[in-house]
C-alpha cells in the first residue's frame, strides 16, 4: 500500500510550555512523517502565540543551512562531478592558505569538521535587510593570510568558513551561484516554493524579531548562504528533512545518505558529527534502536533545529526568533518521542544520577593545581586544604569563582553553596570536570565538550612587550570595520576587552604575548573548546590604536581614542570602514533628533551596554532620549553625514 504522509496531533498545553521558552519572539514547529494504515494526510504545524499572520513564517535556519550545501556537495558527488576525497584545491585552485598544510584539506574535511581550518570569518555575516556579495567574494582572500589550527584531518572542531568553502566548491563546479543551485536542485523537487536565501526570498515575509522584550527589529540576513543563509518555513524545513529518509531517492542515493550518516568523530572530540550533521547517534535511542540524525542552528536572532528517524521516516522542524537552537532541539525530540510511540516505540529516558560526594581528594590531584586557559580567558585551579577543587577567574570579563567537589566516580561535580562551610548542594543540572593529560600536558575535561581548559607552562615575553599589554590591562575596544547594515553593532561582541594578570605574567586574556603587539595561543586544544579562533594584532594609524582579529575579518577601535559627545557637535562625517564611536557622559534629561542618511546607521548603548536605541527597530523615528551615560556609534558610507540637534 503507498504510504501517506500521517498528520501528528499532539498536546498543545506541553507544546506551548516548551514554546514559551523561547521568549520574546515567534516559534513554529513542523512534523513531516509516513504511515502505510493512515486515512488523513497532512502534516503538524504549531505556531506560538507571538506567532504573526501577516507573515509566511520564514526564518533564517542558521547552520541547518550545512546540510543543503552538503546535500548540494553529495549530488555532485552521485553525479561523478566531486570526490569527496580529492583536495579542495582540485576544485577550487584559488584557494590558498599561507600554512602549507592546506593543500591536504580534503572535500569530507569540510564536512565533518576537520580541515584543521581557524573557524569563522564573522565581520559581516549577518546583515539588517541587506544581501551583499562581499562576505562571499572576500572569503578566499582571508583565508590566504591564514594558518591552520591543526593538521588536515586531526580532529574534529566545529567549522562555518568549511562550508561556504563548499558553497563556492558547489558554484565552480556547476557554473551556477549557489541559491539558483538549492532552488533547481533541491527545492523543484521537493516542491519547496518558500526556501531559499535572501537572494531570492521575500526578507519582508521573515517572522518577526524582537529586541528589548517587545521592539521589532528590521530582517536579519545571512551571507554565508551555505553555512548558515538558508531561509525557509518549518514546513519546507521538515519536508527537506523527509529526503533522508530511508529509501527516499528524490535528492540522494541512499550510499549518499549513508556516507552522511555515519560517526566522523577523531582526536577528542566529543560530538559524533557526521557529514553536514551535528549528531549521528543518541545514547537513548540507540537503545531503542532507532537513529537519529539533528542539524542546529543560530544566527545572532534566530534558530532552528531539524531532527530526523530515516527508518521510521520522521522528520521535524523547529523555528524561532527567540531562545536557541537547543530549546528548539528539546522540542523536536519531545515529538519525536510522541511520534515513535505512536509507531510502538517507547524511548527510555533515564533520570540523571545525582553523584555521591567525598570529602577528601586523592593526592594524586593536588599536582593539578595551577593556571589553565581557553580561547579567550584564564583560570586559577586550586584545592584549598584538599577537601575540593576552586576554580577562579584571572583574565576574563567578569570575576567568578566557583567550587566542585570529588566524586565516588572519579570526577569533579560543581556544588551550589560553600563548600567549606558545610553549606552546598551538588548544582542542577549536574557539571563535572575530569582531568587528562595528554601529551605531557594536564587537561579539564567535560563529558559534552571534550577537552576544555589547557594548563599554561609559562612565558617569558620580556619586559617591553609585558609593559605593552599591562598598559592596556581593562581597556575596551569596539567594532568599526563593518558596514552600516551589519547586525554585530547590536552584538555583545561589538566590544572587546583586554586583561592582564600578575598571576598570569606573560597573558593577555586566554593569548600568549609574543611581542608589544601581537598574542597567539600557546596551544590548541582538540576538539570544539577553540572552535572560533584568530590571533590578537595590535595596530596604530594616525595615533589611534586598534586591536584586530584577522582571521575573524574585525577590527576594534580603543576607548582611549573614542571622543566624549558633546552639545557642540552638529554633525558627523562618515567613513567607510570606520565607524564613529562616542563616550556618552552627563546626558541625563537630553534628547538628541539624528538625521541619519540612507545606507548609515546609529546605535545607543547605556553604561551597561545595554541597547537603548537603534535605527535598525522598526518604529522607533530618529528622536533619542539619551542615557546619562553610554556609548553612541554611527555608521555609513564615505561622503555622506549624520545631522544632530540636541533638545
């Protein structure tokens, strides 16, 4: 009997409470699955109740977008146009690195997450209304100056800039710009009509996104198209998921899909990545002996998940513009469970085993104790009096301090209260921490993560570059290289601070100071725990100083040259590729009326940085009660000017 597609009805009270999770914002949800005794055909779809009519439901997918860059990549490999064990540069002879190793990058390196490549190159991937080629066409010129964080292959460390290199893999085979690829190729045969990119997707259809609890913000669009541009409906997104099924040839041979689906995971990493997939394997179901397959994605305002049971020939989707990928997640494994027990299938979800705690630490841990670092901070390990573990902060952000106690397992657990005192709990949900030493060196180790923190051997960078870097000890730098539709103005990571620590002599921030104007890491660990990585650059052009982050493709001005915004200034000259930054001080009671020209932007922070003021909300007019004390940037093309009128 030909199977039908079964519609999943499902209780919209447990649905809704996991919907509210992603706050301010709208979240939809769609189930795509096949029946052979159904009589209804159709397909779940909930819709939250920040859920807006006026629009179709599209959002950016975010890093869901891998899996149609990769399905792209697997039909041409089906075709005998790609191998996926050839080098990159076969199909892509412009591509260069200045790290020699490069050359061994293969096709499935790109895919599983182990082209050894830095990471992302974040300044510009995600634009306010606008679709621009530059992130696109720069990419290949960035990565020339760039080295590799391991050798080809190594191991396993989640990669954007792998997959917009398969996006232009995709192009320079087939001679056609990848959106018009994904529309021909994968959306006809679907009969997907709302999937796409910015491109060719109607950005005023998007979903609705909110800042500030209830402000809307104007759409959020991503550049890199095959790692994380892909805009789509929860319908399209759960029946794109359908093609995975077993048996499903509509996109790919089922040796396609099978090669996709298997564990890729090497070198400590401790995700079971497949290829474009984030997950391949789930403890809890293979139990059951079902495989699941999931793809999550973020951009800086929306989120995805896609979950799929290709033998029971379940798909489903999850979008929103608020929460995260993983509230998502949750979600769609919540329905997944629903629907395989509909099929008979009931999945056992043990209860979490809170450990046992033990007073004393072995010995053995004490020769722990010392100075540990990731990408971007440090951390004192101490065991005061040998009864737990202190972890506190040296160079980061924001102080912490936190306390774990040994285990009857063998490991760490991070306890709520004070230890010493007799007063703490083991936290929920349950944190714990390992010890490994690999290679001569001591690491921390989380069972979701990996390797996590590296213990640092010292450095002696020299009296001159030390001076250098303590001098900047706290000093904040902030974004200017981007253009006025760039979306990481609104970002925290707009701004950077810098730290130095007399504990941590010869650091800057999780960095090893080679010279007054540069810092790199000292070691990489393997696995996700530098998964975004790029060296510190320091530099100075007509007395302003800049801290730049090559690989990232940003640039940040210091506070020390940031001018203090005052009543005498009537107007702003912009310049491209430099925003125009502004220390407010003393505003309480002031409104400033901006007349920002077409192609500029402006952003108002108040001392906490929080978002006070935007052109990019919708609504909100050029009229800006100013905070009594903040920051104020403006962003635009060379030529033209922002007019101000203080009231």
């Amino acid at each position: 009997m030909k199977k039908r597609t079964k519609a999943y009805a499902y209780s919209a009270a447990g649905l809704a409470t996991i919907l509210s999770l992603c706050g301010t914002g709208a979240a939809v949800v769609s189930a795509t699955g096949s029946s052979s005794d159904a009589d209804d055909t159709g397909s779940l779809t909930m819709e939250s109740p920040a859920y807006d009519n006026d629009h179709s439901g599209i959002l950016n997918i975010g890093s869901v977008s891998k899996m149609y860059v990769v399905t792209a990549v697997m039909q041409l490999v089906d075709d005998g146009k790609v191998n996926l064990d050839a080098p990159v540069t076969d199909y892509i002879p412009d591509f260069k690195m200045a790290d020699k190793r490069y050359t061994d990058i293969t096709v499935r390196m790109l895919m599983n997450h182990t082209s050894g490549l830095m990471g992302s190159m974040y300044g510009g991937v995600f634009l306010f209304d606008e679709m621009n080629p530059d992130y696109h066409d720069r990419l290949l010129n960035n990565l020339e100056s760039q080295y590799l964080k391991a050798d080809p292959g190594a191991f396993n460390c989640y990669c954007n800039d792998g997959f917009t290199l398969l996006e232009i893999l995709v192009e320079r085979v087939t001679g056609m710009a990848f959106t018009d690829y994904v529309e021909e190729n994968i959306c006809r045969p679907l009969s997907l009509t709302e999937t796409g990119s910015a491109w060719n997707v109607d950005v005023n259809a998007q979903m609705p996104i909110y800042v500030n609890d209830n402000v809307c913000i104007h759409p959020e669009c991503g550049q890199t198209i095959g790692a994380g541009g892909i805009m789509s409906t929860a319908r399209e997104v759960s029946a794109f998921g359908s093609a995975f099924f077993t048996g499903n040839g509509i996109l790919l041979s089922e040796e396609a899909k099978e090669a996709m689906a298997v564990s890729y995971r090497t070198g400590g990493c401790s995700f079971e990545y497949g290829l474009g997939w984030d997950e391949i394997s789930r403890e809890d179901y293979d139990n059951a002996g079902v495989q699941v397959l999931s793809k999550g994605g973020d951009t800086f305002f929306q989120h995805a998940s896609l979950v799929v049971a290709p033998d029971e020939e379940i798909s489903i989707a999850v979008l929103s513009s608020g929460g995260g990928s993983g509230i998502n997640e949750k979600l769609a494994l919540e329905i997944l469970d629903l629907a395989l027990e509909e099929n008979g299938i009931l999945i056992e979800h043990p209860e979490e085993k809170k450990p046992e705690t033990i007073e004393e630490i072995p010995d053995k841990y004490l020769e722990y104790e010392g100075l540990y670092a990731d990408s971007s901070m440090m951390v004192n390990v101490t065991f005061p009096e040998g009864k737990y573990m202190q972890i506190t902060s040296v160079n980061y952000d924001s102080d912490f301090e936190f306390q774990y106690m040994y285990t009857t397992e063998g490991n760490f657990v991070r306890m709520r209260g004070d230890v010493a005192s007799g007063n703490a709990i083991v936290s929920d949900p349950v944190e714990s921490f390992s010890f490994e030493v690999r290679d001569g060196r001591a690491f921390i180790t989380q069972p979701d993560v990996g390797y996590y923190l590296y213990r640092i051997s010292g450095n002696d960078a020299g009296e001159k570059a030390l001076e250098a870097w303590n001098e900047r000890d706290e000093v904040t730098y902030y974004y200017v290289s981007g253009t006025a539709s760039d979306a990481t103005y609104m970002m925290e990571n707009r701004c950077y601070t810098l730290h130095t620590n007399d504990m941590a002599e010869g650091y800057v921030n999780g960095y090893r100071i080679v010279d007054k104007d540069h810092a790199e890491y000292e070691y990489i660990i393997p696995g996700d725990a530098f998964r975004d990585i790029s060296d510190l650059r320091m530099e100075n052009v007509d007395g302003k100083e800049y801290l730049c982050l090559d690989a990232f493709n940003m640039k940040y001005i210091s506070e020390e040259c940031v001018p203090v915004f005052g009543a005498d200034i009537e107007r702003v000259d912009l310049k491209s590729g430099e925003a125009s930054w502004f220390r407010i001080e003393d505003m309480k009671n002031v409104t400033l009326h901006v007349d920002i020209p077409e192609g500029a932007s402006a952003y108002v922070f108040d001392k906490y940085g929080n978002l006070k003021y935007s052109s990019m909300m919708r609504g909100y007019g050029n009229t800006i009660p100013l905070p009594e004390n903040g920051m104020m940037v403006f962003v635009g093309e060379t030529g033209t000017q922002v007019t101000l009128n203080i009231t």
